[in-house]
C-alpha cells in the first residue's frame, strides 16, 4: 500500500464488503548487519466474528514471507502473553524482551479517561 517497504495487508468479506482481517509490514534497512534489512510485523487483528478461521495467520505469514522475499534476515513483532501460540503457530519463537519508553508515562491512562469523558 506504501509501497514495498510498508505494506498493510486486509482479508475482505466478498459478501459484506468488510476488511475482516489486516495487518502491516514495515521494512527498515539497518546501518549495521552488513546494511541488512528486518521486517517489523504490526497492528495484526482479524475482527471478533471472524476469528479461528485461520485468517490471522494468513496474514502474518504472508507479511512475514513479503519481507522474507524483500531480503529481511529476520521478521520480529511485539505481542502479549496471551497471543504467544498463535504466533508460534505462525512460525515464530520468543526471543529477548520488549523495551518502551511513553511520551505520557504518569498521565497515560488518565490522558485516555479525560477523552472518553467529552465523547
Ligand atoms: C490474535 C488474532 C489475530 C488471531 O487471529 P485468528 O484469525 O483468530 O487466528 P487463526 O485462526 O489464524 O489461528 C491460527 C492458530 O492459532 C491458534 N490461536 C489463535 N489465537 C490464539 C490464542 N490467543 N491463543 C492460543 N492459540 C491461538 C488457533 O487456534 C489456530 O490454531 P490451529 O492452527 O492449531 O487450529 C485475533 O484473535 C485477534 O485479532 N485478536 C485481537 C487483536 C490482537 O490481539 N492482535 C495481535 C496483536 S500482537
């Protein structure tokens, strides 16, 4: 969609006409690592009626084999716990750990409630 270094992915519903299924790739070309390039997997979500269709899995796989075949040595992506199978059916295994650094770490959650109240 960005072109071959970001790609966002989407599974339509032929009969609805709904993206029940989307995720994206984005390809950095690194300095270091002989200026080797690694595929970041992002924002994977298939919509709550369609999952345990393997759809999700259609797409990381074909996210992941897009930035294998754009010459990634390796893909890498952030997950929670409880999502730790479904992407080691995917073909991925846990490696090292998530750093974060927020641009509003004390007010993060109630910057989100101060929104919610003017909806
Ligand atoms: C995680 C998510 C993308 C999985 O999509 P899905 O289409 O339901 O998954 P699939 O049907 O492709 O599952 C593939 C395999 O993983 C398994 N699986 C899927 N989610 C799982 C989970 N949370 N825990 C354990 N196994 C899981 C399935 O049972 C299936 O196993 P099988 O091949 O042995 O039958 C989906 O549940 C989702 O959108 N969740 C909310 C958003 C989210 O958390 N996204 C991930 C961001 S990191």
């Amino acid at each position: 969609m960005y072109g071959d270094d970001h790609v966002i992915c989407v599974i339509e519903d032929e009969t609805s006409g709904k993206i029940i299924a989307s995720g994206s790739v984005f390809i950095e070309k690194k300095f270091i690592r002989s200026c080797g390039k690694v595929g970041h997997i992002e924002d994977v979500v298939v919509d709550a009626g369609a999952r345990g269709m393997q759809l999700g899995k259609k797409i990381v796989e074909f996210l992941a084999g897009h930035a294998h075949s754009m010459g990634c040595y390796k893909v890498i992506l952030d997950c929670s716990d409880e999502n730790k199978v479904f992407y080691e059916k995917c073909g991925f295994k846990k490696k090292e750990i998530q750093m974060v650094s927020l641009l509003f770490p004390i007010f993060k959650y109630r910057w989100f409630y101060l929104i919610d109240a003017f909806r």
